[in-house]
C-alpha cells in the first residue's frame, strides 16, 4: 500500500495548524464535500492533540507523522509518534473527549504500534456516505463509555481502552511485539 | 493591536506521484512561510516555484514518491526536492519555463543547487533558497 501523503512535524501545538491545512490538498485533489473534510480535519485534530498533550511527556519534543492514503472510497489517516505510548494519565488535562470523538467521526479506530514500535492511531473515513458527521452532544454524553477502541497484537493480545479520564487509551501491549491491527470499534451507532 | 511574532518552522513532506502533489506542497510552502511573516509577494514567487515542481518533478522520482523538506527560519525559506533520478535535477530546472516568465526556478529564488542525495540514499536533490 503507498502512502499518497506523509507529513512528518515536530510535535509542537503550532504545528497542528499545518497539518489541518496540508489536509485540505485532499478537497482539492479528490473534491471531497466540506462536511466530510471538516470531519477528517477534526479526528486528525484531535490525534495530533494528543501526541502534543501525551507523547512527550516533561517538556521534551519528538516527531509527529500524519499519513494519508486513499483505498478505492476509503482514506485511511495514521496518526504516529516515537512517545511514551497511549497509557492512562490521571493528571491529564483534557476532558476525555478525545478518542470518543475521533471514534464517533471515523469509521472505524484501531490503537497500537508499528513495526519500530512507535504509537499510531489509525482512522479510517468513508467517503462514500460520509454518516458519521460530528454531533458534539453525542460525543460529549458518549465520553468514556462505548467509544473504546481496541486494539490487538498477535503476541500478548495487547488491549487498549478509552480512558475517560483523557480520552487516550491505556496500552499493554507496548512490549508484546510488533502489532498488528485487528480488531476495530464500528462507531456507526455513534 | 500586536503584532504575532513569526513562527519559524519546518516540516517534511512525501508525496506519491498523482493529484496530491500540487496541492499538498503549496498548502504547506504556504502556510510555513505565512506564519514566518514572509511578505505575500514572496509567497506568490514560491506558490509558481511549488508549481512548476508538482507539474515536473514527478516525472524525474526514484521510485514514485517525492520528498520535499521544506523550511522557514531567520528571514530564509529552504525547499529540498528529492530523490530524483540521476542527472534529472538539471532536467527539472531547464523544464521549469514559463512563456514570457523565464525560468521560474531560477527566476524566483536566489539558490539553486543540486547536492546528492541525503542519508547516502540514491538519486540527487535539487536545494532552493530564498530570503525574504
């Protein structure tokens, strides 16, 4: 599978600014209505915000990568860090609405790690219906509750968890290989 | 009302051959030399250099993908284009003529060099440079 477009940024809030303008080439090369770009720009928004807030934890920075590949009707968005990993974080600033969010924009959601090991999110966006437009109201009532997505790897059935305190997911699988993406949240009920 | 300072960034870019390389490389060119306060005239000069890369860099790649390193630091904007196939670099800039312009390659930046490509890997990449 080739990648039609990989941004690679430090991991600086401002830098998520140009990730959400480089994902309006997507309108410009596919003519994808506003709504569903919208959509994409927010889940991919939300990603990013978490490898800013949660991946590189006191003051240290690291790399950001957004991938975007376009299957037949399907764009499938990769979200990747070299951080700490998607853990549970008590202290977390955010409301939690994280990946609710992101689960209830995409089609589907898949958490875990590459083949090096880094933390990826993994959207993938219809762009046929395009039905799951934003319902912020759903999000919010949704937070922590039946958005958690999982994820599996083949060695150590790594489980990854909404955590409804920041809307991240907990991770165990960090040291059980390379993953691979199995099992995927359907957020139509979203 | 204050001024914002500017934001000086970088960001690396790669493309698959096809519709996204015109568009995703003027978005980002654009957006990192707007937040570095690089004059809109300037812009305008890097949006005809984006394209005429996106019309024929494609053509010279590897391997089908393209790889642009772009950055905006210290009143000077930096776009690396790589990795083009050997003795393409000097391909891509003679083809990079607009009727009545010139050559925009040359016309538009006040850098231009071809260095091999970086990290040992194959092919070449083609350097340009501006100050604004």
């Amino acid at each position: 599978m080739t990648t039609d477009m990989q941004i690679a940024l430090p991991a600086r809030a401002e830098n998520i600014a140009i990730v959400r303008h480089a994902l309006g080439a997507l309108e410009d090369a596919y003519a994808l209505d506003a709504q569903t770009l919208s959509d994409i720009r927010l889940a991919v928004t939300e990603a990013c915000t978490n490898v800013v807030v949660h991946a590189y934890p006191d003051g240290g920075e690291g790399p950001m990568e957004v991938l975007a590949t376009m299957l037949g009707d399907e764009l499938h968005v990769v979200v990747r860090d070299e951080g700490t990993g998607i853990s549970p974080r008590p202290d977390s600033p955010g409301l939690g609405l994280g990946l609710p969010l992101i689960a209830s924009l995409a089609e589907s959601v898949q958490l875990g790690r590459d083949e090096r090991q880094r933390t990826e999110v993994r959207m993938t966006f219809s762009l046929n219906n395009a039905p799951h437009h934003y319902d912020g109201a759903a999000a919010r009532n949704g937070a922590g509750a039946a958005q958690a997505a999982t994820a599996t790897q083949p060695v150590g059935a790594a489980t990854a968890q909404a955590n409804p305190t920041d809307g991240r997911a907990a991770d165990t699988g960090a040291a059980a290989g390379p993953a691979t993406f199995g099992a995927t949240e359907s957020t139509g009920s979203q | 009302m204050t001024e914002e300072p500017p934001i000086e960034s970088s960001a690396s870019l790669r493309l698959a051959k096809g519709p996204l390389v015109g568009p995703a490389l003027c978005r980002v060119v654009s957006i990192v030399l707007a937040r570095a306060h690089c004059p809109m005239d300037q812009i305008d000069d890097a949006m005809l250099v984006c394209d005429a890369l996106s019309a024929h860099a494609p053509d010279h790649t590897l391997d089908g993908q393209l790889s642009f390193a772009v950055s905006a630091r210290g009143g000077r904007f930096e776009l690396r284009v790589g990795a083009l196939a050997d003795a393409s670099a000097k391909r891509l800039v003679a083809e990079s003529v607009l009727p009545g312009v010139g050559n925009v390659l040359e016309r538009m930046t006040d850098e231009l060099r071809i260095e091999p490509a970086t990290a040992g890997g194959a092919g070449e990449e083609l350097v340009l440079g501006m100050s604004f």
